[in-house]
C-alpha cells in the first residue's frame, strides 16, 4: 500500500526541491570590517546568513581568496579568476526556516599576498578578493565577490619609493601563474610590476619588473631588466636582493638599484646587492625589474594610472581554471 503525504510534507518536499534550485533557500552576504590590508596581516568581517522558506542543512562556510592572474602558453597568454587561499568560518549546522545568523570571522593572509594599491592609488591590473562558499546539502554557493585592497610592508614601500627617486614611472601590475627558479614560495603565482625607465636609463633598458616573495622574517626582491641591445647585446638581466624586513628598512635602495642599472650599461649582465644573481624561471618569464610609483616624501610618481574598478573585474569571474 502506497503511503501519502499530508499537505503540509508535500510542501515542504516542494521548497526543498526549488531550494536545490536556489529558490526560497539561505541567503549570504560578507561584510568586510576593512577593505585595505597588508601581507601577513588579517582580513576581519562577518558572514550574515538568513533563513530562506524552510530549515536548512548548512554543511560548510568558507572563504576563499582570488585573485585575477595570468597564464602563459604556446598561442599567448589567458586570464582568470584563480582561488589561491581558503580557510572555514563555519562546519555543520542547521538554519532555520527565516532565522538570521551572523559569523565573524579573522583570516589570517599570507606574506606573499600582492600589492595592488600603493600611496592609497590602486595599481592597473590587480584584482583581488573574498569569496563566500556556503555548502547546503552537497550543492554550493559560491556566492558574490568582496574587493579588498592590499598595501605593501613598510619593507616593501621602500624599494617602491625608490623606483619613484629614480624617475621611474608605473606602467601595470599582474600576477604571473609560475615558480620562481630559487626562491622559497608558498602562491602558485607571482605578482609582476612593470615600469617605464627614467630618461637616464632609457638608453639602456626599455622596461624594469619589479616582484616581492615575503615571509615574516624576510624579503626577497626580484628585479628583471629588458636590456636594449647594443655593445653587450640585449635581452634580460636578473638581480635578487635577499634581506630581513628590517635590512630592507635600512638599505638604500635607490643606490643599490641605480647601480645594478648602471652595470647593465657596463657589462654583459650586472648583480649587486645581498645574494644578488642570475636565474631563470620554469615556464615563464622572469619576475621583473620594475619601477613602482614612490609614496611618501617623494610622492606618487605621474605615470601611475588609475586601475579599473575592482567590482567591474569580479562581474563575470567566468570560473576557476
């Protein structure tokens, strides 16, 4: 004998079922307590949860660091979204029908997290963000993206100042999928800041890359210059400074730069500066050589260009790849 539902079961048969669909079912929403941070720092908020037209099973809520990067083949290079930290708010719980929840939440971020503003002037290119996963019964919401800023160590500011003393100007910003041959790195990717040569180095590179791989106790900063050619020929030169946080503070960068540059003029390639030499990268193009715009005394150098919205990058992620 076939056993019937009352009215009411078949109901709440029903709203389950357009809540598979995401109809009826929770909603999500992410509030940032701040939207700049540094690396290493914490990125504080709540996760506000509502109850849709019946009880819920919440399996999980995560968040997950993006960011936009790029990838290099054969044909070029292709951009995405690319999911780069996660850690859990929440593990199993059940949400009532139209109950409201709030989550707060302290995520601690990595070292290696990329600078995509500096002097409070977001760098063209960078992209970053929070995603909401929430978990209800095997199906997941991704959920709407959050836009952060992040701003360099004070380590990391120094050498930028110095792109800006050295006539440096800003040219973009991007993170590059890829290892970086003999530097320690917890991302599967490196951030990339490209720049203009002042008039004195015009003649001897055409652009300089700049990249960071931080860590709580140090520094390393990667520079790559694409050389013009001429009596030594062209091409790339690669320096590395190797230093605590607080060597960085200390050294003057825009003389250790302005001579690794004058050296390149001079020889075939030129290294200077604590564990300073050349290497490759698997895959990929060096990290590079960069001049960011300077904060501080010397202000913003004019070439920075303002970077597209965050919010418009996040629109259409097309999903993780």
């Amino acid at each position: 004998m076939l056993s019937t539902l009352d009215s009411e079961e078949e109901n709440v048969i029903f709203k389950r079922m357009l809540g598979a669909l995401g109809v009826g079912g929770p909603s999500v929403d992410t509030v940032l307590s701040t939207r700049r941070v540094q690396p290493g720092g914490l990125l504080s908020g709540e996760v506000k949860l509502k109850g849709g037209d019946f009880d819920a099973e919440i399996e999980h809520i995560t968040l997950g660091l993006v960011a936009r990067v790029e990838l290099e083949h054969d044909g070029g290079e292709i951009g995405g979204l690319d999911e780069f930290f996660r850690s859990e708010v929440s593990g199993p719980f059940t949400l009532r029908k139209g109950e409201e929840r709030v989550l707060p939440f302290q995520l601690g971020l990595p070292y290696e997290l990329p600078v995509s503003e500096v002097g409070g002037q977001p760098l063209k290119g960078m992209a970053l963000g929070v995603r909401t996963e929430l978990a209800i019964a095997k199906a997941v919401d991704k959920g709407d993206l959050d836009p952060f800023a992040v701003a360099p160590l004070p380590s990391q500011e120094r050498v930028l100042q110095a792109f800006g003393q050295l006539g440096f100007a800003f040219k973009s910003a991007d993170l590059e999928v890829g290892r970086i041959h003999g530097v320690q790195q917890q991302l599967p990717f490196y951030q990339e800041i490209e720049f203009y040569p002042s008039p004195q180095y015009a003649g001897t590179v055409n652009e300089v890359e700049l990249t960071f791989v931080a860590d709580a106790g140090r520094l390393v900063v990667v520079l790559e210059a694409d050389k013009r050619a001429g009596r030594y020929g062209g091409g790339d030169a690669i320096g590395r400074f190797d230093l605590s946080h607080e060597q960085a503070l200390q050294l003057d960068w825009a003389s250790e730069i302005g001579r690794w540059l004058s050296g390149l003029s001079q020889y075939g390639f030129a290294a200077h500066g604590h564990e300073a030499h050349h290497h490759g990268h698997h895959g990929h193009h060096g990290p590079g050589l960069g001049t960011v715009a300077a904060a501080g005394a010397v202000g913003l150098v004019g070439g920075m260009m303002a970077a597209e919205a965050v919010e418009e990058i996040f629109e259409d992620d097309g999903g993780d790849w």
